[in-house]
C-alpha cells in the first residue's frame, strides 16, 4: 500500500467558525465538510475546545477548518472555552462569523470588530434563515463595509455552495501566490547543498518539515538539489565542478558548516529561511539584535510552536540557553512555552527583555504573524532559533549574507544601539 501523508497544517488556509453558542456553527462545518466533524446538540455550549478539520477545498487546495466554543459562554469553565477561542483569531486567515438569521448583537460585531482590526478577510452567514430574514438595514451596512453575507440552513445544507464561493473569493492573496522559502536564491538549474544532522532528536525514518519543504521548493522551481550530513559537506563540495549556488544547514551545525564552505558560497540555516518564510525577517533579525542587551539575570521566554517530548541536548532547553548563557557571561531566567499556550497581553509579554521563538514550520504564517504583533505591541523584542544560534555564535552577519535588506536591518540597529 502506498502511504499518502496528509497536507501538514502550516500549509493549509485556516478558516476560523465563530458565533454565539447554538446558532449552528458545528452543523454547518459539517455541511461544509459533508462530514460528522463536530458534535451537533441542541444544548448550547456543546463545542467545548476548537475542533479542526482539515480537506480539500477546490480550486484553493488543502483548508483547516477550525469550529470554536461560542464567545457568549459564562462560568469558570466558560471563560476557559472562550480563552481559547480567542487563540484562534491568531491564526485565523478567513473569518466566518454565524448568526442566526434575525439576530445581530454586541457578540456578532465584537467578532467582526476583532477581524477587520487585525485585517482578516471576513464573511457573515445568517445560518437558520427559514426561520427569519436578517435586518435590512444590517445588510446594507454590511455590504458598505463590502462584508461578503450568506443565508444558510446548515441542518439542510442550503447555501452551503454560496458559502464556499464565498471562501474561495475571500482567500488572502499570500496564499494564492505563497511566498516562496528558498527558490528565489537559487535560480533554475542551479544548485543548492542541504545539510541536514542526524543526531537523537532526527525523526526516525523521514526528514523534518523544513527541510522536505525547501527540497519540494527547489524542485517546484526547477533547481538542483544536494542532501548531505555535516560531517560529509566538506567532500561533497569538493566534487563539485563549480559552487553551489546556496548552502542550508540546520542551525544546530552552523558553526562545523561556516567552517567548511567556502566564503565565497553563500550560507544560512533552515530557521532563518523560515523566519522570513513564515514571519517577518527584518522584525525578527532587529530582535536579535537586541541580544547585545540582555545581562546575567534577564527573562527571556522561548516558544514553541509544537509539543515535542524533549531528549538529550534538546535546542530549545538545552542549546540555545546554553549558548547564550555563554555570551551573555551569566545565567538567564528561562521560561519556555509550548503549542497556542503563548502569552498576548503588553502585561504577560512585558516582563521579558526578549522573545526567541522557533522557526514555525508546523504553523501557517498568519500565526506567527499574530505573535510578532503582540510582541512589537509589547514593545518586547522578538526573534528566532536561528538567528539567536548565529548571533551568540559570532556567524550572525555571515549568516544574512543571502538577505541583503536584513543584513542591512541588522547593520542600522546596531550602530542606532551604539548611538544610544
């Protein structure tokens, strides 16, 4: 049997289900996906946790949607469930907001509110609508505000087909036309070394995600592809008839793979590849740069974006604290996190000098996104693995040789620091 590996969901549009408990959201997933997804009740307050289901939405391709607790929940347990409905909106890319067709309140607007203020395609869908029309004059405010609106009865699958064309027109244009990881640096025809450790924490049998990804970019693009271990990277190009066009390596090897490629070849890591892939290069080299402040003693906090069990010399524990221990001179106060468990507010984020975040390659980019906006809303400094690992390991510039306008990022807050 040949094994098909589903779509991983930091490539699929992520569409976020919200509303009042009851008003279908559940039933309407399920008309959408022609599946059971999610629980169907009568009793409000069903949906305890966000459900996501992922499929195929033609002509987009691969979706997640993601059916959240309603927001209008009371109680302890309430405000849990509504807690991480708000998670949600950071990694929303479309936002469907279901009401029920004769109701429109302070809940529906908040939610509509929250979208268009943080630039989320939205849509409206009046679910129930053979119960009741939805006001007139909300239609017409909605479509002033070129609000895409939808009647729906999900319980009999009526106006799911609009809802669809509805999605697919809504789609963010930097998932239409994703920006590339790699291919722009190596043109067609030409080559690209990737250098990849296999040491404990290696997934056994198979490559990580970065990695397969920017092999699968190349090969869209019609480059040349080499896969090598760090240990054989200095006879691999030694072979070669002329230098690669770029090497990559995995942050953990910068310092054996500096070494071994020659100045003249240009050289970065995967990480740093995904910082500008998945988040905003410049925003996150400036955060690194901020390393230069910290001192024996500052929080820094360390996310993650998925849950891993940790082993041996793990990078995000182990590492990277221990390679910034060294250059700071002293022990730092060390919180990590892991998953959606990220803090937002100025008042949770305020109490780091700096955030150090993986490269997101399990996430879609609007996530990673929402979370430099927290930061730079905090006013706390953001950056990632691999550009914290070339830092404190002195290969920083060397490193953003392939991004000019970063490096250049990096050259002006220095000497702006150095001012001060």
């Amino acid at each position: 049997m040949t094994r098909m590996d589903p779509t991983p969901k930091g490539l699929r549009l992520h569409i976020g289900l919200f509303g009042r408990r009851n008003v279908g959201k559940s039933s309407l997933l399920n008309a959408i996906t022609r599946q059971a997804a999610s629980i169907v009740s009568e009793v409000a307050g069903t949906t305890t946790d966000p459900v996501e289901k992922p499929m195929e939405l033609l002509p987009l391709g691969p979706v997640l949607f993601i059916d959240t607790a309603g927001i209008d929940d009371v109680g302890a347990l309430g405000e849990l469930r509504v807690a991480r409905t708000r998670q949600v909106f950071d990694r929303t890319d479309i936002g469907v907001v279901i009401a029920e067709a004769g109701q429109w309140g302070p809940f529906e607007q908040a939610i509509l509110n929250e979208l268009e203020g943080r630039k989320i395609p939205a849509i409206v869908a009046f679910n129930k609508s053979d119960l009741a029309a939805p006001p007139a004059d909300l239609l017409t405010r909605l479509a002033a505000a070129q609000i895409p609106t939808v009647a729906t009865v999900a319980s009999a699958g009526q106006g799911v087909l609009e809802l669809r064309e509805a999605l697919i027109a809504a789609a963010p244009e930097d998932f239409i036309n994703a920006p590339t990881i790699l291919s722009d640096l190596v043109p067609p025809g030409e080559l690209a070394v990737l250098v990849v450790p296999i040491d404990k924490e290696a997934p056994k049998g198979r490559l990580i995600n970065p990695q397969v990804q920017s092999i699968r970019d190349l090969l869209d693009h019609d480059a040349f592809c080499m896969v090598v271990k760090e240990r054989e990277l200095r006879e691999a190009l030694a072979r070669l008839t002329r230098p690669p066009a770029l090497v990559v390596t995995d942050s953990q090897a910068f310092l054996k793979v500096a070494a071994d490629t020659p100045p003249n070849v240009p050289m970065t890591s995967f990480s740093i590849l995904f910082a500008r892939h998945k988040g905003d290069l410049a925003e996150l080299v400036r955060g690194a740069a901020a390393i230069d402040q910290l001192r024996p003693g500052s929080r820094v906090l360390i996310a993650e974006s998925c849950s891993h069990h940790p082993i041996g010399e793990d990078i995000g524990r182990v590492k990277i604290p221990r390679w910034l221990t060294q250059y700071v001179g002293g022990k730092l106060d060390i919180t990590t996190v892991q998953g959606h468990d990220f803090p937002t507010t100025p008042e949770e984020l305020g109490r780091f000098q700096l955030v150090i975040h993986c490269g997101a390659c399990m996430w879609n980019r609007r996530e990673m996104l929402s979370r430099i906006l927290h930061c730079r809303r905090a006013g706390v400094p953001i950056t990632n693995y691999g550009l914290t690992i070339a830092f404190s390991l002195g290969i920083f510039e060397r490193a953003l040789g392939p991004f000019p306008g970063a490096l250049d990022v990096f050259r002006r807050s220095r000497q702006s620091a150095s001012i001060k």
